[in-house]
C-alpha cells in the first residue's frame, strides 16, 4: 500500500485497543479500596503514601495483565503496515511502565515511544498526547489517537489530533465522540487513505 495519508503519528491505548482488555476492574477497586469507577482518579486524590501503596497494588494488577493477555486481532499487521510505511507509532497509556514492557518484551513490538502514567498527567488529560508529539516532532493535525475509550478520545481531542475509536460492546455509547470507527484494527488501512 503506498502511504496517501496526511498523518504522520499513530498514537495507540494499550488495554483494548492493543492487547485483549483483560484487567479485573471490580477486583482492583476491591483491593485498592475504592468504590469510584475511575480507580486510577481515585488513588492519586490519596495522601503520598497511600497513593504510593496502592499504585504498588494497582501495578500487580497490571503486571499480571500483560503476563496473560493476548495480543487484538491484526494488532501485529497494522503495526508492521505502519513501519512499512515509515509512519510514526507509539502507546500512550494509564498504566504502569513496567506492564507496557512486558508486553512489549512478549509479543517482540516495537514502538517510536512509549508513555505510561509515570512519564505524564493521565488520559484524559491531552499531557500525555502533547508529549508524544513533542518526541516525535510530530503536529497534531498530523497524528491520531486510536483507544477504545473514552478517555481516549478526550485527551487526543484536547491535543487537537484526529481521534479513533476501535468498537467493541462496552464502548458504543462514545463513538459520536471520535472523527472516525474501526470495527477492528485491519481497518486502520482506511486512515490511511
């Protein structure tokens, strides 16, 4: 596929978009103690050393995530499509570094950049989109931001870059929020166009 495409950044969420979402959200609001539906939110409002603690429980969690989960469907082709194409791709994510790299590590990807909520404010906040564009001296109207969530789609608007949402049955309700909707990553072709 020759590249027709104005976008030059591919910025991706990790959980549900890049790998299965397989992380026990009612287990780890049991065990960090919150009832909040933004358990995330919800440990960095604590003091310092309670949040520092249960990021540390939060982080298991996340660890034995990326231990066990399973790549999408087409994750793997999309990403080689878009270095064949020499189009810039990164993960931006809520989650703990060391989770990213063991996902990483496993599946033998490989990225422009990475950042993790310990390298920036957490989606939604656009922080973490605007560093990756800085890394990768990229602009916004030139990069996207493809997640399953909302979250994603509100930091990558905040940025001022094209927003994806990849479909599932949870996230229906979000997709009037992003400029385009992919039923599965092998659709990441048609951004491309």
């Amino acid at each position: 596929m020759t590249r027709a495409t104005s976008l030059d950044t591919f910025i991706f969420d990790l959980d549900g978009t890049l790998i299965e979402l397989n992380l026990d959200f009612d287990a780890i609001r049991r065990a960090v103690g919150v009832r909040d539906i933004y358990i995330l939110e919800s440990i960095l409002r604590l003091d310092e050393k309670e949040m520092q603690e249960k990021l540390e429980i939060l982080k298991d969690f996340e660890i034995r995530s990326a231990l066990t989960a399973k790549l999408m469907p087409y994750a793997k082709e999309a990403l080689r499509l878009l270095e064949d194409l020499g189009l810039k791709k990164g993960i931006v994510t809520r989650n703990c570094r060391e989770s990213v790299e063991i996902v990483i590590e496993r599946f033998g990807l490989d990225f422009d950049f990475i950042i993790t909520r310990d390298d920036a404010e957490p989606k939604p906040s656009p922080e973490p989109i605007l560093l990756a564009l800085k890394l990768t001296k990229s602009e916004p109207r030139r990069a996207i931001v493809i997640g399953d969530y909302k979250f994603d789609l509100m930091a990558g608007r905040k940025a001022g870059t094209k927003t994806a949402l990849l479909l599932n049955d949870r996230n229906r309700d979000f997709a009037h929020m992003a400029d385009y909707i992919l039923k599965s990553l092998k659709e990441i072709e048609k951004l491309l166009r």
